[in-house]
C-alpha cells in the first residue's frame, strides 16, 4: 500500500513539473468596421475598408458606429493546452470611469491585409467571457482555454473584442508598443 502512494506522488509531481507555460504575442490584429458610414468621402461602405496595418485597434459600439477588434494568434501544435489566458493590454485611450470588453471566440480564417466587415461576418463567433476594468485601466485577462483546445490541430486562434463602453483603443502590432494582446499558455 505504501508503495503504491509513494509512486502516486512522484508520477503527480513529475506531471506537474513538465508543464510549459509561454507568453505568446498577437501575430495578426485589425478593426472590424460594422457601421452604417461611408468611407473615402462617401464612395464606398466603411465595412469593405481594411483596417489591418493601423497603428490602433478600436472598438466602438453605439447607435450608427460599431468597431471590433479581431485579434488572431499562432498556437504551438500538437500539444495538449493545460490552461490558455487572454491578456487584454493597457488600452492607448478608454473611458476614465473603467470599460468592459466582451471576448468571443470566432475562425482564423482571416488576414489582417484583407479582413473587413464586409469578409469577416458577424455572427460566426462564441461568447467566453467579460473583461471589466475599473478605472486604473491597466487591462485584464479571461480564460480561453477551450478556444485554444480547439486550435491545436490548425495552430491558430481567433478572438473578436467588443467593447460594452463607448470607445476602446488599444495599440495594434504595427504600433511596435510591447503592450499588446497576448496569450499565457500552458501545455
């Protein structure tokens, strides 16, 4: 019996060492324009505009504006994901007061030099959850875990970030700031 304990706690203990945790960066972002404007002094709908190499991501959400951010990640494959954390950055400009962000999960099939709201349909998404910042504005984070248990077999995952406040900025890749979307996970 006691045999059979010791070696219960040395398999535990080396499973839990074995773990890998990394801190992945966003590999692709854009806003998402789903408002009912014209863009290029009125010629063409806002939706078939590209957003993808701006410097900032927005995400707006009032009567005649709505922006999403999309931001897509690579995932290591083949490794069985113990825990994944979405780690939501300072934002560039938020309301004083604090901001909420709704998380969704949605496909990867997608490219920031061609992403629209116009190819990027909405509707083809997964609620996981709410990001609430109070006023210090410093970010937060939401557990993706079966979002990223989903991506293993194609190495990329893909979050929609809607905002329940007015307007949220953040910096996007092209803005070369550090303080940008990224992913704490465990394999």
């Amino acid at each position: 019996m006691r045999v059979s304990l010791v070696f219960w706690s040395v398999t535990f203990a080396a499973g839990v060492c074995a773990q890998t945790t990394v801190v992945l960066k966003a590999t692709r972002d854009a806003t998402i324009d789903y408002s009912k404007h014209f863009c290029n002094n009125g010629k063409i709908p806002c939706t078939s505009v590209t957003y993808g190499l701006d410097a900032n991501l927005v995400t707006v959400n009032n009567w005649q504006d709505y922006q999403r951010i999309l931001v897509g990640f690579d995932v290591p494959q083949g490794t069985v994901v113990q825990s994944c954390v979405l780690q939501v950055p300072r934002p560039f400009y938020a309301d004083p007061k604090g901001y909420g962000l709704k998380i969704s999960s949605t496909d990867s099939n997608w490219d920031e030099l061609t992403v629209s709201g116009n190819s990027k349909a909405r509707g083809n998404e997964a609620f996981i959850g709410l990001v609430q910042v109070d006023e210090d504005k410093h970010g937060g984070s939401v557990d993706v875990t079966s979002a990223c248990k989903n991506a293993v077999a194609n190495g990329r995952v893909s979050f929609f970030a809607d905002t329940t406040s007015l307007m949220v900025t953040f910096n996007s890749i092209q803005s070369k700031s550090d303080d940008l979307f990224s992913l704490e996970y465990t394999y």
